[in-house]
C-alpha cells in the first residue's frame, strides 16, 4: 500500500514545482565550480527526453502500481546520478526524493515534444555574492510535424563556498510550460485565422503598389513576385500541409483574399477576436468564429465583421481544410463598407 501511495502522489504532483533535489559528494562534481554546476543542472532539466527517461514516463501509469513502483525507482536513481552531484548536501531531503526536477522533459514527453538547449548564458550578480543570474535559449520541437520554436527562460542560482547550488529559481518558466502544453493544432488555427484576417502590412501594401504597377514579365515585376513568394511562405507555410498551402496560398489565393480586397478599397481588417470548438463528432475539426473590424483609412469609419466556418487539421496538427459559411457576406461587406452578417 505504500508503494501504491508514492507512485500515486508522484502523479498527482509531477506538474507542480514543489520540491527540491540535492545532491551527493563525488569526485568529478567536486572539481566542478559554481557555473558548472548551473550549466549541468539547466541542460539536465531543458534536454530531452532522452530514451531512458521517455520509458520512465511511460510507465508511470496509476493503474499499474507494480509498474509505476519500478518507474520511481529508476526515476529517483536517474535523479541522483544526474542531478544530486550538483546541489548542496542540506538541499536534499531524502524523504522527498521525488520531485519535479523534470517537470519540463516529463511536458514535452506527455505533449509529444522534444527541448534542447540552444544558448545558455551564465553571469554573476555584481551585487550579490554567489548569486548568478541566466539565461537559456530553450528550443521545443512537435515532433509529428517537426516545427520548432524557441524560447528564452531566465532565472537565478544560488551557490554555496564549495560551488555547488543551494536554490534555484526560474523567472519565466511558465511562459515555456504554457508553450508545451497547448495544441499544436489549435496553435495553427489561430495563426492561420489571424494572418487570413489581418492588415494589409505595409510590407504587403508595398508589394501589391509595386506588382499594379510594374509592367507584367519585367525584371521588377518578377523581382517583386518572388517577393511576394517570399511573403507567403512566411506567412501560411509552417501552418498548412503542402497540398492544402498549394490550394488555399497558391492555386486560388484564399488566404490573402479577405486582405487583397481590403487594400483594394482602402480599408484594414483587425481581428480581435477567435474563438474554435472541436467537433464532438469528428476528429480534428474544430468550428470557428472570426470576429473583428474594418476601419476606413480614409475616414476612420469602422465595421464590425464575423466569419464562421470549419477547420479540420491533421494528426501532426497543420491545416488540411478551412470551409467558410459566410465568406461572402464578408466579401460584399468589404465591397460595400458596411457591416458583416453572420
């Protein structure tokens, strides 16, 4: 019954930063200084998972307390080889040795993620003896899709004489935590959504003033295009399969659109808010609200639009299709200033 009390605690709490681990004298963490140490523990904690902890996290299932009892064993091992060197001895508690040290990995792990550090900067405070300040440039890749994005996580150390840490504390890990835990589908949508139905830039402004104006096949004219090309790709690229970005960016234009008629009659469209709920029904499909405005450049006069329709995405989480039920209120509303219709 104690075995199954432990496991099941360790579940409850491996997304709360509640404990501390310590560490353990050895030879090679000995020769280590203070910035070592630091270095250590925030590749320890910001890498992976590696194979030997993704099996770990498998098996930290409740309902298989056998299993689950195995798991904390080698987890708390894993510990105490890879992290405890580093801490001061009276950072320890043995009592609680489980703890969420590797809370972030344990993240990716569960989202289907990968982290990596990218750049790790370690300074000493000026002020404060032993005291060091850092910063990790922490890169976190969806596996599925191969889309990564990096973040930069700050946070204090403490040391003590003998260079090991006695606290540790991140400033902005729950920006990157956030990161891990939403949807990278529900990430798309709303990328997707937001660069359908915001602006025209300047940057697109410009290329549009220079494609009207540049006689078709000149050197400008094809210079300007492969810009365009260029725009694109940024814009909606990362975000749709390859056939569905042929289709809606390249083949019919969809995605700019809403946009290209804006700047045809002086307006910029705002998007304030959208909101998406998965179908009950059907998996990956989620029905979607648009709502926002259109403002007059010339007279500040501004409307209120709304577009609905359904979004489905694939397993790796980019867009496969986007139906709109009322696009074409929006299309007349644009033509004609005046408000949207739902």
């Amino acid at each position: 019954m104690k075995s199954m009390l432990v496991c099941g605690k360790f579940i409850a709490l491996i997304g709360l930063l509640l404990l501390s681990v310590g560490c353990t004298e050895n030879n090679k963490a000995s020769e280590l200084g203070s910035e070592d140490h630091i270095r250590a523990v925030v590749n320890e904690e910001f890498n992976g998972p590696n194979e030997q902890l993704n099996e770990i996290f498998t098996n930290l299932d409740p309902n298989q307390w056998e299993q689950c009892e195995k798991s904390m064993q080698k987890l708390e091992e894993y510990i105490q080889k890879n992290l405890k060197p580093h801490y001061s001895e009276q950072e320890y508690d043995a009592e609680e040795a489980l703890n969420s040290s590797y809370h972030f990995v344990h993240t990716a792990h569960h989202h289907g993620y990968e982290i990596e550090v990218k750049d790790l900067n370690v300074e000493e405070s000026r002020t404060t003896p032993d005291t060091y300040d850092f910063t990790a440039t922490v890169a976190y890749t969806y596996t599925a899709s191969n889309q990564t994005k990096t973040m930069d996580v700050m946070g204090t150390a403490d040391t003590s004489e003998d260079g090991k840490i006695t606290g540790l504390d991140y400033w902005n890990d729950q920006e990157l935590m956030n990161a891990l835990e939403v949807d990278p589908g529900e990430q798309n949508i709303q990328a997707v959504l937001q660069h359908t139905f915001n602006g025209p830039s300047e940057e697109l402004e410009e290329i549009w003033d220079h494609l009207d104006h540049y006689e078709f096949g000149s050197d400008e004219y094809k210079k300007t295009f492969s810009r365009f090309g260029r725009y694109q790709q940024e814009k909606f690229k990362p975000y749709l399969t390859e056939r569905f970005y042929e289709g809606y960016v390249i083949n019919t234009n969809m995605g700019f659109s809403a946009l290209r008629m804006a700047y045809s009659n002086d307006l910029e469209l705002a998007t304030e808010d959208i909101r998406f709920e998965e179908s009950e029904k059907t998996e990956n499909s989620y029905n979607f609200t648009v709502r926002g405005s259109y403002r007059d450049i010339e007279t500040q006069d501004k409307h209120s639009m709304a577009v609905r329709g359904i979004i489905n995405t694939n397993e790796a989480g980019k867009v496969v299709r986007i139906h709109y039920h009322n696009f074409e209120n929006l299309r007349i509303a644009l033509e004609r200033n005046s408000a949207t219709t739902e």
